[in-house]
C-alpha cells in the first residue's frame, strides 16, 4: 500500500505541473524548475530510512549532478529552434545528456570525487 500511495502522489504532481503549464508556462516552469523528483526521493527516503547521513550523501550527489542536468534544456531549445520535430528534438536532448553524464562522471573520478 505504501509503494501505491507513493506512486499515485508522486503521480498528481507530475500531473499538475503539465495541466498547470497549459494556462501558464511561467507557472509550471516554476514548478517544475523545483527539484520535485529530489525533493519526492528525498522524502521519501527519510520516511523509510532516518539516515540523515545518506540523505546527506544524496543531496550531495544531486547537487553535483546539476551542471550536466542542464544539457537537456540547452540542446531541446537548440533543436526545437531550429524546427527539429519534437520526438527527435527530445531523443536527441535524452542521448546528449547521457553522454554529457558520462563525460561529467569520468571527469569527476579522475580529478578525485567519488560517488
């Protein structure tokens, strides 16, 4: 029962973010722009587990996971201006992101930050 009362939360916000953008984008962008997935998983988290500690040692490594986080957007608004079908625009931002990632990471653990 918890999982479902997990999901279906966790549901209603994605949910409301995309109805909301549909009167305002300004608003939803808000929204969204919130680390919700953080902010649900950390929640989450605590509730199952109390360790302050690896909550700790998450938030740390979502913040450093921000920086290649932002290749999505950079490369969908690229794509999207220059008349990208949007499937395309989208595969294209989800496969540059990763590869940024993995870049990011192998630059991570060689200048010494383990994760």
């Amino acid at each position: 029962m918890y999982l479902v009362t997990k999901i279906l939360i966790t549901a209603i916000i994605v949910v409301a973010v995309s109805e909301i953008a549909k009167r305002s984008t300004l608003f939803a962008g808000v929204l969204a722009s919130i680390p919700l997935t953080s902010v649900l998983a950390i929640t989450w988290f605590y509730y199952e587990t109390k360790d302050l500690k690896s909550i700790l040692d998450l938030s740390n490594s979502i913040l450093l996971m921000i920086p290649p986080s932002l290749t999505f957007f950079i490369v969908l608004a690229f794509c999207l201006r220059y008349k990208l079908d949007f499937i395309y625009s989208l595969l294209i931002s989800i496969l540059s992101t990763g590869g940024v990632y993995w870049v990011y990471i192998l630059i991570l653990y060689r200048i010494g930050i383990r994760l």
